[in-house]
C-alpha cells in the first residue's frame, strides 16, 4: 500500500494493508516520504562500519542492551520454529537504538532495553547518517500506526498510547560475506520470524532473501524502487490473536559477493503490556495468548538467540 493524504485515504490503505497481512504477512511500502539520498547515505555508512579492522569493532561489541557490533557466528534461529539451525548466523550487525546521552534518566537507573548507543571514534559523518536514517524511518513507523489501527477495526488512535516515551527499536545494520555454497547447513540468517511489531527493510540489488508464502513456497521478494519491504513480526500475530501473519524469511549469500541490508525493528515501549485485541477476540475465537509485558517477551527473544545474551535467562 501507499501513503495517500486525500479524504478516504487512510480506510482504502488500511484494506490493502489488511489483506496482505491477512495473506501473506510481507508487503510493499510505497510513497513513504523517505529520499534517496537518507538511504543511500545510511548503506554508505554500514559499508563504513563494517569496512573498520575487527579490533576497533570489537571495541564497540554488543552489550546487554542488544546495542553495538556482532560479529559473524554469534546468533542463531534457536527459539525458530521454522528451522532448526545447526550453525550460526553468517553475518555481522551493528545495532543502534534512540541516541540516549549519560543523563538520560533510564541510563541512569540502568533500566533493561534503555541503553547508549555504542559509537566507533573519529566516524562522526557516519553517526549522522545512521541517527539521521533511524529517525525518518521512526516517523515512517509512527504514521504507519493509524493505518494497522483501522485495519484491524481499531481507532485510528489505538496503537500511539503504545509507542510514547522512546518505543523499543533498534536499527541493524547487517553485512552478509559470501558464503560457501557447498554448505548447505549455512545461512547468512537461518530462517525465522521476527519478534517485532513490525520490520521495514531496505535493501541493494545483491539477491538472499527468501520469504515463505502460506503454501510453503519459498520467493525471493524483487526488490522494487522506491519502496521498502515491510514484514509484521510475532508481536502484531500475538497482538491480532493470529489474525495477521509472521511469516518465516531467511538469508542465503550466494551470490558470491557482500551482500548489506538495514533492518529497521519497530515495537511498543519495552513497559507496554500486550493483550489480544478486541476485535481480533469472541466468544467463539478467545484470546490465544494472555497479557504480557513486551519487556519480557523480547527478553526472552534475545535470550534465545544472541549468544552473548548467554547467562542473562536467569535475570529475566
């Protein structure tokens, strides 16, 4: 679907929106507001990241708040139902989230998921570019929630009390080396679903992805200009009662060079409890799921997942 400002605008994209959450759980986002030139800035600046030697890299290793660099083979798919991964991840990520400075009073209290941001020195053009993507694509997240509002039979309003005082998001900024195609246990993301609400994803024309339609069909999605890829996470399929799909995707890097793309993780603040949706709920279709704080939920993903989250389950 496609922005539209006209009177009606809003109810006709909420039914395109509806139906391809419906059906497929991935879609097309076009007429975002979002210019070239923030995008090809932010691939210039992951290209300058992940170009650093791996020891200043390391100096910004991720931290307990899923914040800095990963190295190659520290994730896995291991809380996937989709696939049951057996090496991984071939990829390396630099995450970042809202750009909290030392008095920020949740980095004060130490509060899980409410860290700084982890910067490499003397890349300052390259900071600007990555703060400067993070927050249009937060706009785009923000005008987006009206839209899942009214295609779920919501107020227009619903979501937004949900996404006040800095939502949990995070920015990653992923480059997959080729791979060996000889192996077929590798992937450079084993299939899974994400635990977000939603995940807006901008890629290059270098192909590995593949999405997994309903009928167990594995598509490489094309990419299409002008548009970002858009997929809901386990969170909105949690919040819609299974109304709307996660649907599995993975990365394959055969193409025989680097492959980069930036995934954009938009989700409620880590404080907000999530519930079934009324009108995703009856008497004859009950809630599948009961009351939980998102805090919990995407700890529990990270636990699973992130091998330097090794240790924190016992926190949680």
């Amino acid at each position: 679907p496609a922005f539209r400002a006209e009177p009606g605008g809003l109810e006709a994209v909420a039914a395109q929106l509806r139906g391809a959450c419906e059906q497929v759980g991935f879609f097309y986002l076009a007429g975002h507001g979002v210019s070239q030139e923030v995008i090809d800035d932010a691939f210039r600046a992951s290209r300058e990241f992940h170009a650093l030697p791996l020891e200043q890299k390391m100096q910004v290793r991720i931290s307990e708040n899923n914040i800095g660099y990963l190295p190659l083979n520290q994730s896995m798919q291991r809380a996937s139902t989709v696939h049951k991964a057996t090496r991984p991840n071939y990829n390396e990520s630099f995450f970042i989230s809202h750009d909290r400075g030392a008095d920020h009073p949740d980095v004060l209290a130490g509060l899980p998921l409410r860290g700084r941001n982890q910067w490499p020195q003397g890349h300052e053009r390259m900071r600007a570019a990555m703060i400067r993507y993070f927050k249009t694509l937060e706009g785009v997240g923000d005008r987006m929630l009206p839209v899942f509002a009214r295609s779920l039979d919501m107020p227009a309003d619903y979501f937004a009390p949900f996404f006040e005082n800095e939502p949990h998001i995070n920015l990653r900024f992923l480059h997959y080396p080729p791979q060996d195609t000889d192996d077929e246990e590798q992937f450079g993301q084993g299939p899974h679903t994400d635990n977000s609400f939603l995940t807006i994803l901008a890629r290059e024309h270098v192909p590995g992805l593949a999405v997994r339609l309903p009928n167990g069909e594995w598509l490489p999605p094309p990419v299409i200009p002008g548009t970002f890829l858009v997929n809901l996470g386990n969170l909105m399929k949690r919040w819609s009662n299974d109304r709307y799909l996660s649907t599995p995707h993975g990365v394959l890097n055969d193409s025989g060079t680097d492959r980069y793309s930036i995934a954009f993780f938009y989700s409620p603040n880590v404080a907000a409890t999530i519930e079934c949706l009324s009108s995703c709920t009856s008497e004859a279709n009950p809630p599948r799921y009961p009351p939980a704080l998102y805090r919990d939920l995407i700890l529990a993903f990270f636990n699973a997942n992130y091998f330097h989250r090794k240790g924190y389950a016992a926190e949680a």
